[in-house]
C-alpha cells in the first residue's frame, strides 16, 4: 500500500458520514445532498480501489 491510498481513505469516511448526516436530517429537502456527497464517496472509494491496485 502506499501513502496516497492512506490520504484518500479519510476523505472516502468524511463523505459518507456526511452523507449519512443529511440522509437522517429531520429537514425534507436534504436527501438530494445526501445523494450527492454519497455519490462523491463512492467515486473516492474507486480511487481508493485503483490506487490499491497500482504497483509501487
């Protein structure tokens, strides 16, 4: 593993709990946020993934 896959991971769990956050916000209007910032976790964990598979 190397140090851009460890820089990533962090920005992959802020995202998904803020996604999480707006998804369980008592404000009706929130869910699209929640899409959004799940969507940007998810594209961050495929980085995350290729960044694991490139060789050293």
């Amino acid at each position: 593993m190397n140090e851009d896959f460890w820089l990533i991971v962090p920005v992959v769990v802020v995202w998904a709990l803020l996604a999480v956050a707006y998804a369980v916000a008592p404000w009706g209007d929130m869910i699209g946020y929640a899409w959004v910032w799940g969507f940007g976790s998810a594209l961050f964990l495929g980085l995350a993934g290729l960044l694991l598979r490139r060789r050293p």
